[in-house]
C-alpha cells in the first residue's frame, strides 16, 4: 500500500521509510512561523529557560494581525519582538506593512515542496498551495522549537478531494471551499490532512490554489496539500530561499475519506453567521441588507481578488447605506494594485483602501462593525465576534460578490449588476 502526502513527508522528515496514521514522529520543520504572537512566545520561552534560538535562519516573523499598532499595548508588543529579533539575529524579519504572514512567506519563497512548515496561527495549512506541510501549532509548542529545534507530531489520516470539471462564471475557489466545507461540516476534517486532485485543482492559478489550502483551517484540517506543478516551479524560479525536492502521494495511497464534486455545479456560496460551515446558495439569501464590505485577508487579499473587486466596481459607486473596506494581503500585491489602476477604482467607487495586514479579520481595527451591524466579508471566519463585535453578524462570499454587495448595499450575485 502506497502513502499520502502526510505519511510521505513526515516519514522523510522523522528518518523512516514510511509511517502510518496516529503515530507519533519527532520532527525538524524547515520554516518555524510566529507574527504578533511571537512576544507571547517570549514570554514561555524565557520561562523555559531559553536563551538562544535554535537555528535563527528556521524562523519567520511576521508582524500582520494589529499593525500599524492600534493600541500603546500593541505598539509595545512590536517592540519587544524587533527587540527580540535584532538579539536572536533572526535574518526573515517583516515588520508592519509588508502583508499577512502566509502570503508573504509564500512571496519571499520561504514555503517550499516538499518542506515542513509549523507556524503559531491556525492558518499555516496555507503553505500547502506550494506542496508544503503546513500545519498551526500553539505558542508552548513553538517555544520548545525556538528551545530545541524539533517537535513531536501525530502523523494524520488524510482525505482525497478530487474536483472535476469547470468553475461556472462568477464562482471561484472560494466557492468550491465554502462548498466543500459546508458538505464535510466544520469537524469534518479534524486534524486530518486535506489532499486536493483533480483537472480543477490543475487548472487554477496559484491564487486560487491559495484559497482552497488557506480555507481548509475551517474543516478543522491539520494540513492541506496541492500537489506542486509547473505553476509552482515557474513561481519559485529565483525566489527560493533554499533547493527544494517535491514530494507526491503514491497512486495506491490510502485515504480515510475519498470525495469527489463536479465544479460545474457549483454557484456562488455563502457562508451565514455564526459559522464557517453554515453555507447556502447565494440565491437563497439575495437581498440581504448589509453595513459593510470587506475584502482582504490571506484567503482572498491578494491580485486577483482586487482585480476581480474592481472589475465588478468599475464605474459604479458605493451604495449610501453602506462602506466598503479594502486592504491588500500584502506590500507586493498593493504596489501591482496601484500600477494596474485597481486602487483608483476603488477610490472613485467610495472605498476605503488601507495598508497591507490583518486589520479587521482579528477585530483589532480597520473595519470593527458597529452593534447590529451586517458585514460581507472575503475571510475565511465569521464567529461571533470575530471581528471585534459580538452583536454583529458577518456572511463569507468571493471577492465578486462582495463587491456587487457593496453596490447594491445587500448581498448580490453580480450579474444582476450588469
């Protein structure tokens, strides 16, 4: 019997020839991640008794989830992690501005195939768009990397999803995740490895890809996996930090749960308060009045998300009743946005552009909603609360949708734009 993904990389990175589901392997990952969190880290690090990272070139620090710094106590936790930097001689630093950590790892060719990445946020299964195991760890766990360097794992039984055939007009990958997450149930993966086939998955771009990798967080995935191709080798081509060996499930690969969809039926979805697998068909909740749009994150900030968002926006205004929030997933696709006039657009709509981060996904600033409030958003969350208010409700949708929403001031396929 073959192996997955999972079984395959952890066997490699544990010393053996092959693993099997629920066993526990002693690791060292290739990329140790941490953002904002990291001064928190210290703080457990130090009590361990900590003094110098293992291997500072492992580590990526990220400053993304409150940056600029809205608070005298967030300004501080900054500090004490550029303090901490400068000290370690931790060579990827990116501090405020440069984009949201999974995005920018993957720009600066810090994820590679075939490589292991454990990062203190819940999202690090992103890393999989590049063939990547990425999984989120917690910050105990990251300061006994920081202290020696590996970190025991159970190796995860894995799901195959195989999607077929094409996306209709106006559905993305977001569509499909939403989709997917709403048949398997926010449980329905949990600490599982998602392992993505399919002439679909071939034929989307590397943002699309990133979707589907960054979303599977919400079916409480432990990793996620695209197998790495051209698109991916071409990507990398003098951005990768390192040389790279991609790694591939074997044909005869036993996985727990084996799934297939047909693209073609899928229509835009919608994800509706209070929870991420709670989906419906727009067209079952069109009209839907709503305060505010958001677009950005790490699942739909980057290019072509704001391609798609001005596109839709081109000529058209802001409804009255509502304000519209755009913040690139990072400095890269900002300075592309500018350049390919997205940012005007967006402006001359009546949108809000802010710098490059989480912003108001974490419910920190740029964009908290007011008590009662209605948002139509592009992450990848809509818990209570999530960003900032309790009594406020927040429906997940593709870039395109979002922003027909925001014209029409409730949620709206964006046909009935036209």
């Amino acid at each position: 019997m073959g192996q997955t993904f999972a079984e395959k990389i952890l066997a490699k990175k544990a010393g053996r020839k092959r693993v099997i589901p629920g066993e526990i392997v002693e690791i060292t990952p290739d990329v140790a991640l941490s953002h904002d969190n990291t001064a928190p880290i210290l703080g457990i690090f130090k009590k361990m008794g900590g003094k110098k990272v293992f291997n500072p070139e492992m580590h990526a620090i990220i400053l993304d989830h409150a940056t600029p710094a809205p608070s005298t106590k967030h300004a501080e936790n900054h500090r004490v992690i550029r303090d901490f930097v400068r000290e370690q001689g931790i060579p990827y630093f990116f501090d405020i501005g440069r984009g949201i950590c999974h995005q920018v790892l993957v720009e600066e060719g810090l994820a590679l195939p075939g490589e292991v990445v454990l990062g203190s946020d819940s999202h690090t299964p992103h890393a999989g768009v590049m063939g990547a195991f990425g999984a989120g760890i917690g910050r105990s766990e990251m300061a006994s990397i920081w202290a020696l360097g590996n970190l025991w794992l159970r190796v995860p039984e894995s799901v195959k999803i195989a999607v077929h055939g094409e996306l209709p007009p106006w559905v993305t990958a977001k569509d499909l995740a939403l989709h997917v997450i709403g048949d398997l149930g926010a449980d329905g993966a949990i600490y599982m490895s998602v392992e993505w086939f399919g002439e679909l998955i071939e034929a989307l771009n590397l943002s699309q890809r990133a979707v589907l990798s960054n979303m599977t967080a919400e079916m409480g995935a432990k990793s996620s996996y695209l197998p790495p191709d051209q698109k991916v080798f071409d990507y990398l081509d003098g951005r990768a930090k390192r040389a790279y060996e991609p790694i591939h499930p074997d044909p005869d690969a036993d996985y727990t749960i084996v799934k297939q969809y047909d693209a073609s039926t899928i229509e835009p979805m919608i994800a509706c308060p209070h929870t991420v697998d709670n989906v419906r068909p727009l067209s079952d909740i069109a009209g839907t009045h709503i305060d505010q749009a958001f677009i950005g994150t790490c699942t739909n900030g980057r290019l072509e998300d704001l391609a798609a968002a001005a596109h839709v926006l081109s000529d058209k205004k802001i409804a009255d009743s509502t304000r519209m929030i755009v913040i690139p997933a990072s400095s890269q696709v900002y300075k592309e946005a500018l350049r390919k006039g997205y940012i005007e657009t967006f402006l001359s709509a009546g949108a809000v552009v802010e710098s490059p981060g989480c912003g108001p996904c974490m419910g920190n600033h740029m964009g908290v909603p007011a008590v009662g409030e209605v948002t139509i958003s592009s992450a990848n969350r809509n818990f209570r609360g999530r960003m900032g208010t309790k009594e406020s409700e927040i429906y997940l949708a593709n870039p395109l949708v979002v922003a027909a929403s925001a014209v029409a001031g409730a949620i709206t396929h964006p046909k009935d734009l036209e």
